[in-house]
C-alpha cells in the first residue's frame, strides 16, 4: 500500500512538471544528448558509490566486524539496487543489515554501523554544500545563499549537540529519546578521536562531490550552460530533499526541487528537467552490479 502511494504520488508530480514542458522539445535535448560526457557521468556515479561502500567499511572496522572491503563494497551496490531499482519494503539499509546479520553478526550492531554510515554521510553532504556556498556566495542571491547557510548550518550543529545528549542521562529515561542517548554513546566510543571522525566526514564530502561531478556531467551532455560552482551549490540541496521518502526512489521530488531551484539563475526548465530523469536513469545503471552481487549471493545460500 505504501508503494502505490509514492507511486501515485510520483505520477501527481511529473504530471504536473510536464504540463509546463514542451515534450517535442524535451525528447530532443535527450535524444542529441551527447553520449560520451553521460559515459564519463557514469563512471563518476559509480566512483561516488564505490567510495560510500569504502566509508561504510571504514566506520565497520571500529565497531566489531571483521569483513574485507569486497563485502561492503557488493552489499552497498546491492542496497542502492534494492534503493534505485526494486519498488520493495526492504530498503537499501535494511539489505545491508541483513548482509551483516546473515554474518552472524548481531543485529543491533549491524543497525548501528549503518546507521553511523548514513548520519555522517548525510554531515558529509552539509559540509559540501556549506563549504561550497561560501566560497562561491553570490551565484545564486543572498536570500537563498543565507537559507542554506542557516539549514546547513543548523544540521551540522545539531550533529555536533548529539555527541553531548549521553551527559543528559536524565533523556535515558524518556522511550523516544532513549535511542538518540544510545546513538551518542556509540558515537563517542566510535569517535574518541575526532581526527578519525573528520577523516570520514572528508570521505563523505569526496562522495557527494563525485555525485555533483556526475550532474556536471550530464549538464554538458545537455549543453546545459551551468558552471561547476552552481551545480556545488544547488544540487546537495536536490539530495537533502530526496531523502524524505514520499516517492518512488525520489523521483518527481528531485525533478520538482531541480526545476524549482535552476529557475532561481534562469536555467532552461526543459533541460533542467532532462539532466535530472537522465541522473536518475544513471542511478539506475550505476545500481546494475548490485543486482549481480545480489543474483550470486542467492546462489550461494
């Protein structure tokens, strides 16, 4: 039921998006796009994906798995296919969860190492889109510069407040905290050295940074005239909003935020369009080899 919903939700979208779009038009720009740059796109994509696996393993090894980087690397390419591709109730984590418990390893510990892994990653792409709006302030005007500022801003402190909630023992006590003062132990036992904690923050950025170089991209495969800088400040945006989950695998939220954000500097709303579906068709492409690890880890059960 769920999925119909999104499903419906995401049919309400485009329809809505392409009532304003010349179809004619669109079908066009895609089919002149230039294919060696959405090549190149591709193997950024891929890149972006391999070094969120090498993250995930990263945070593994301070907690107590022991597995080699080649598992991590097949069950994140398989949770981004289960993400990207298979409309399932079991959710790229949940995937991963369930590689580390069959393991034998224990599930709270898997849901915690995941877990870390998505709360930095998720920091990784604040740090990105704050560090990219300052040093680029004033491509885009200052109100909307000032409103990511203040949301990146506010997300990264709130990070930082959660390794101080275990000093609050009192919150111990309250069921729905309960979870967030459990979450700030493991993470100051994980991260008694900062140093390591901003080594993997550095690692997050590196993979965001990947994934706007795949948009860059395709923006020239378009002939999209946008520089680098721009896409570095409006597309970690498109990502935050993606993550709230009221469609299929956030299509139509990312289109709708793309438009909605490239109409600030005038781009081309039917280009713009364009460089997101064909972002999420390389998604798709990029998730393929999940479908292999996961074909063969079938097998092998």
């Amino acid at each position: 039921m769920k999925n119909i919903i999104k499903l419906i939700i995401t049919i309400a979208i485009f329809y809505f998006l392409f009532r304003n779009i010349d179809f004619v038009e669109f079908s066009k720009i895609i089919f002149n796009s230039h294919g060696g740059w959405i090549l190149v796109a591709l193997l950024m994509q891929l890149t972006s994906t391999y070094l969120a696996a090498y993250r995930w393993f990263k945070i593994s090894q301070l907690l107590v798995f022991k597995e080699k980087l080649s598992f991590y690397v097949q069950s994140y390419f398989k949770g981004t296919f289960f993400n990207q591709v298979l409309p399932s109730s079991i959710g790229g984590d949940a995937v991963r969860i369930i590689d580390l418990t069959r393991k034998k390893y224990e599930k709270k510990e898997a849901f915690y190492g995941v877990f870390v892994d998505r709360v930095v990653g998720l920091v990784g792409l604040l740090v990105l889109n704050l560090l990219a709006t300052l040093i680029f302030f004033g491509t885009f005007d200052n109100d909307f510069s000032m409103l990511i500022i203040f949301i990146t801003l506010g997300g990264i402190t709130g990070f930082a407040l959660l390794f101080q909630l275990h000093r609050l023992t009192f919150l111990a006590d309250i069921k729905f905290l309960n979870l967030f003062v459990r979450l700030a132990n493991r993470l100051n036992s994980l991260y008694a050295s900062r140093t390591l904690l901003i080594k993997h923050i550095s690692i997050s950025v590196i993979v965001h940074f990947f994934s706007v170089l795949t948009m860059y991209g395709l923006s020239l495969a378009l002939g999209l005239d946008l520089s680098f800088q721009t896409l570095l400040i409006a597309v970690p945006p498109v990502f935050l909003l993606t993550i709230v989950p009221i469609s299929l695998a956030g299509w139509g939220v990312r289109e709708g935020a793309m438009i909605g954000i490239f109409m600030l500097i005038g781009a081309d709303q039917t280009k713009v369009l364009a460089m997101s579906i064909l972002y999420g068709l390389l998604l798709i492409l990029s998730a393929i080899p999940g479908a292999y690890f996961w074909i063969k880890s079938k097998q092998a059960t």
